[in-house]
C-alpha cells in the first residue's frame, strides 16, 4: 500500500480534492514550494507536472506553463534534485505527470527509481500505452511501489475499462469528456449518463474525475459521482498571477466549498 | 510478411507503435481495425484507382531525362509525381484516406500542413466529396506560404493557424492532434507523411505504393526489366521515399538511397537531417529517430524547403535506416538549389525544391555506366518560384 491507496482507502465520505500543476512554474524554484502551500491549504494530493515541448493533450494554459518552465531551465533530472527535499516537507501523495518522451530519454527505469528515492508515489504519463506497459514495463513501476494511472474517456469501451481496472494499482483517471486540458466541463445529460455508468460497472479501483474541473460547483458534481476531482487549469492560471502564494488557500477554501 | 513492413502489433521492429493519450485511442483503434478490410474492399479498390486515373492523371510518366542521363554517363528516369493535380504526391495519400473517412461515416476532416502541399490536397479532396475540411498550419508558414493558404481558402477549407510552440509543422500537427481529441466521433485526421501513429504509416505507405507499383511496370516496358540500379527520393517524414520503396523493397540488388535535408550543413545547428541527429524517441504517437535535447525535449529542424523541415522521419524509415535496407545521406540546401536549377535548364523541369534534394544526390554518386536510376521527382517547384528568385537573383 503506498500514499495513494492509503489516502482513498481511508476516506470515508470525503470529497478528494486533487491539484495539477507545471514543475518549475512560475520559476524554476516554486515546485515544493507550492506542494507544501498546498498541503498546507487542505490538498489531499498533488499532481506535478513535468514540461514537453509538444503537450497533444493540453489546453493553452498547461501549454504555457510547460513552455515557460522549459525555458526556465526544468527537467525530469532538476526536478528529482528538487523532489529530494520533498518528504521533509510534504507528507500528501505525490504523483508525477507528464508525456513519454523525457521518460525514455531519461531512461524508464532510472525514472521509476527516482521516483522511489523522492519518494514519488504514482505516475500518469497519458501517452505511454498500455499494451508497452504490459510487456515491457509494469514490472519496474511496480517495484518501486509506483501507480500507473490510465485515463478513461466517454468513448473508452467497456471491455477496455475492465482492463485497465485489472492493471490500475491507484486510481482511475476519469476525464469529464475527450477534450484537451482546461476546457471547462459543461454537466449535460450525457455527462450525467457517463458518470452514472462508469459508477454501475462498480470497478475495483477508486475513481477521480478530471479536466475541466474549475470551480466549486464542478467540483462537487464531479465527487457526486466519484471518489475524488482533480484541478488543473484553473490553478495553473492562478500561478500566473502576481502574490500567487498568498491567494492559494483561498483558491482551495473557493473549490471546496 | 517482409521484415520491412508493419508487424501485427504495428511495429517496424522496435519503431512504430500507437503513442497516445487515450483520448484518441478509440478513433486510432477504429482505423487500425478497419483499414485493412477497407482499401482491400472492391467498391474502395475500383474508385481508388478511377480516382487515381480520371482526376489525379495518373499513371504518372516515368520519363527517361535524356540530357540529365547524358550528364552523369548513366540512365536516369524521373518518376512524375510533379505532374499530379495539385503538383505532388500529396494527393496519393489523401484519395485513399478520403474515401477510408467515407466510408467510416465521418463528417468532418482535419489535417496539418507545413507547406500547404498536404492542406492543398486535403482541401483538394474535401471539395471533390463536400466534406468540412480543417487545415492547421503554422503562424510563420502561413505568411510564407500565402499562395498555397489562398488555394486551400478557394477550395472552401478553413485555415487556422498554429500559434503555439515555434508555430511551424511540427505545432500545426500538435493542433490537429488536439482538434482529434476534442472531436472524437465525427472527425477523420488526413495525416499527411508517414509518420503518427500505427495504422498511419503503413496505410500513408500504401496509398503512397502506387508510386512504385507503376515505376516497375513502366521499367519493364522502356528497360525490359522490372527493376533498377538504384532508386532515390528525398525524405521529409517519408511519404514519397516510403511509396518509391514499398514494391523494391524486398529486391536486394536494388539499392535505395533516402535523402534528408542538411539544411546549412548537419553541424550547422540548422539541419533536418534526421538519421544524423536523431536519437530513438516518441513525438506524434510513433517511436522513432527523432532530432531532441538530452532531456527529449523536441529540436526544431531547419531545411529551406518547408517540405523536409520535421524533426523526426516516419517509424519505417527508422528501420530501414537500421536494417541498412536503405542508404540515408542528406544534401544542404545550397546543393539542392543548384540541383533545381540544373533540372530546369537541361530538362526543362522546375522542380519542388523537395525533390531538388533527391536530384543533387546524383552529383555524389558514382555509376557505371549503363545503370538504371530513378528519381522520384515529389513535387513541381511553382510553390517555390519566390524562393528559387530570392535564392538566384532573377
Ligand atoms: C514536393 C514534396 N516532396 C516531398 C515532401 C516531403 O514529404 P514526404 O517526406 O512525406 O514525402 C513534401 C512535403 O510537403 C513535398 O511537398
């Protein structure tokens, strides 16, 4: 059991509420910084991002924010130099996200040792695919005690979300619809059908909802349905702004209601 | 199956695969099931072909280059895909993936285009089936392509512009990727090279095939055997090379030779040359060679023509250039500028300054004599008559 399975497996009638940010935004220093504001502001875990040059599956404000932290210097080795401090400092679940390309460069499984040593718990690389991490890698991720996180979508099939709930070890992934990051989730009926349905399939893994999520009420429409939510966008934007530090708690109270 | 083509996993060896987040999983998967069965299909198969000829004009000419031949003491023939309707081999590709998109119920197309080779006969192809057609194109391209973005205008497609990254092929394909994602049901991705992920390369290469399925027959009339010496094309993600290849690939004494841009020279730090500065990575859904920082951050390429300026070459390529099958060299643009001017004076040619890169390479071989090379001559160089003025001064 490491954070993660700990953290769902304890709590009760929560509403889990989950952060998304970029490594090494705004500058290349803020990474634990921002973890323990966060920690400190009623997070139940954290979701940091490390940058690519060529995000597919994001919106316009996660492009940003990778493409500033790439130019402030970030990568996978400056963050695991970062994230020795981590545990000090931070004791909420930690996951790193990111594309797969600077995990093969940095080599897959000095990253999954890393991520051990930093005490990293989960890993959700949205471009990795399943059927490479069956044959070739699942064995490494689990012997550092990693979580691989899948996503589902509206379109993934059943048959498919029955596999990856016999490969998942954490969570599941449940995008509110197909979209790029920070586009904001408009709850129609069919929405409301989806959510319904992934909850009847009773899957054994626990399930946070994501992307799109922004503000109060999506967050509690999200948890109506699922175990947790995970925010993304909206945060990132916030790290734009001047005084950042001091406006999260606030931000956090707001999504939490 | 020859070693060089897919594997059932969608592998070239090690290279290949399907990169993706899930989001495109299930139109990625519906492709990868179906497209067999489709371009297979008879009713596919007969307006394939009536396309091909009735509207494309192909076969296209094989045409032995008498004055070219003359000048490097060897037999030199041109495979004319400069003589397509809207003047590349783009337009092999998009025919074939229209008709898949038809025939897969979607409403709606989209495609990347660096250039606007690809957009054009995308858009081409969109206007001859009224499909809504989309084209991503990079902010920087689009100003320096503005004939090419006016054509895909007229044809009734819409033209957006790729603002993010360093706005150029590789963000206009990033853009199309998102545009997938957020368009899940209705929409079919026209890619335009054999690059993305598994199915894209191996059915872009065969709708590319017909390239050299006909050079062989044309051979065998004119040469009285089905097969050359040697057969060269240029190679941006690798379309035309793949579909030059695809029916000598398996004839050993046959030796293809795949040329890449050097843009100012591999060492200048302004190159496309993929082979020489790539290492094994992912970018657009396929492993492959791919230019990049030690981190795996992508480096953007540079050729002066828009056409070779991509970071990576399709996951085929990768192999061949592995296995050895085929010969990756790569030619500056001051080469292959001079090789297009060459072809315009002793043939009366203009070609793509593309396939100009494919044309400079007979400079650097040597051959004995009665030889049979072919060229795959891409594309016809009128996108390029700004840059070929500018270049020479006329
Ligand atoms: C005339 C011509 N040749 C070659 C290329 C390179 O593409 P590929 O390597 O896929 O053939 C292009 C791309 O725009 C082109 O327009």
């Amino acid at each position: 059991m490491n954070r993660i399975n700990r953290l769902f497996a304890d709590k009760g009638s929560k509403r889990i509420l989950s952060i998304y940010y970029t490594a090494g935004y705004p500058t290349l220093e803020s990474t634990v910084d921002i973890a323990e504001t966060l920690e400190n502001a009623g997070v139940d875990f954290l979701e940091i991002g490390f940058p690519y040059s060529d995000p597919v599956a994001d919106g316009p404000v996660i492009q940003h924010s990778s493409e500033a932290a790439l130019r402030n210097g970030m990568s996978l080795g400056v963050l695991f130099e970062q994230l020795k401090d981590l545990r000090r400092r931070v004791n909420i679940p930690v996951l790193l996200m990111g594309y797969v390309n600077p995990v093969l460069q940095y080599g897959v499984e000095s990253f999954c040792k890393s991520c051990k040593a930093v005490g990293v718990d989960g890993v959700i690389v949205p471009d990795l695919p399943m059927y490479e991490y069956e044959e070739r890698y699942r064995s490494v991720f689990e012997e550092n005690g990693l979580s691989n996180i899948f996503l589902v979508t509206p379109q993934t099939s059943e048959e498919r979300i029955r596999k990856i709930d016999d490969l998942s070890t954490g969570f599941i992934y449940l995008l509110s619809s197909s979209a790029t990051t920070g586009k904001n989730l408009s709850v129609s009926e069919n929405t409301e059908a989806y959510f319904s349905r992934i909850r009847a399939m009773q899957l054994k893994n626990p399930v946070a909802i994501g992307f799109g999520i922004s503000g109060h009420h999506a967050f509690t429409r999200a948890t109506d349905h699922a175990d947790g939510a995970i925010v993304g966008s909206a945060f990132v934007k916030l790290l734009g702004e001047t005084d950042y530090s001091r406006k999260i708690p606030q931000f956090i109270r707001q999504l939490k209601g | 199956m020859s070693e060089y083509q897919v594997n059932e996993k969608g592998y070239y060896g090690h290279f290949g695969g399907a990169y993706i987040p899930e989001m495109l999983y299930p139109n990625v998967e519906e492709l990868r099931q179906q497209y067999l069965a489709i371009i297979h299909s008879d009713d596919f198969r007969q307006e394939f072909d009536k396309l091909l000829r009735d509207y494309v004009g192909r076969p296209s000419p094989l045409y032995p280059a008498q004055r070219l031949s003359e000048r490097y003491g060897t037999n030199i023939f041109l495979k004319r895909e400069d003589l397509n309707h809207t003047g590349a081999h783009k337009i092999n590709n998009t025919i074939g993936q229209i008709l898949l998109a038809e025939r897969l119920g979607k409403k709606r197309i989209i495609a990347e285009t660096g250039a606007g080779q690809h957009g054009v006969a995308t858009a081409t192809v969109c206007a001859l089936k009224g499909l809504k057609c989309v084209v991503y194109m990079g902010a920087i391209d689009i100003e320096r392509q503005a004939p090419n973005v006016a054509r895909m205008k007229m044809m009734g497609a819409e033209v957006i512009a790729a603002e993010s990254g360093s706005k150029t092929l590789k963000d206009a394909t990033n853009e199309a990727l998102r545009d997938w994602i957020n368009n899940p049901v209705d929409t079919h991705y026209i890619i335009g090279s054999v690059v993305g992920p598994h199915p894209y390369p191996d059915m872009v290469a065969r709708f590319q095939s017909v390239i050299s399925a006909e050079t062989r027959k044309q051979l065998l009339e004119k040469t009285g055997r089905e097969t050359p010496d040697h057969v060269i094309a240029c190679v941006g993600g690798g379309s035309n090379a793949a579909g030059m290849f695809y029916h000598f690939l398996d004839d050993h004494d046959v030796k293809l030779v795949a040329v890449e841009a050097a843009g100012k020279g591999v060492d200048s730090g302004e190159s496309a040359a993929t082979t020489v500065l790539g290492r094994e990575g992912v970018l657009h859904g396929s492993r492959s060679l791919l230019m990049q920082t030690d981190d795996g951050q992508v480096i953007e390429p540079y050729s002066i023509s828009a056409g070779l300026d991509y970071p990576g070459v399709g996951p085929q390529h990768a192999w061949l250039y592995e296995k050895g099958r085929a010969t990756y060299v790569n030619i500056t643009d001051d080469e292959a500028m001079q090789a297009g001017l060459l072809l315009t004076r002793l043939e009366g040619i203009i070609p793509a300054i593309e396939s100009a890169h494919a044309l400079a390479q007979l400079e650097k071989m040597t051959f004995k004599g009665d030889e049979n090379v072919v060229v795959c001559l891409s594309g016809r160089g009128d996108k390029d008559l700004d840059n070929y003025m500018k270049y020479f001064g006329f």
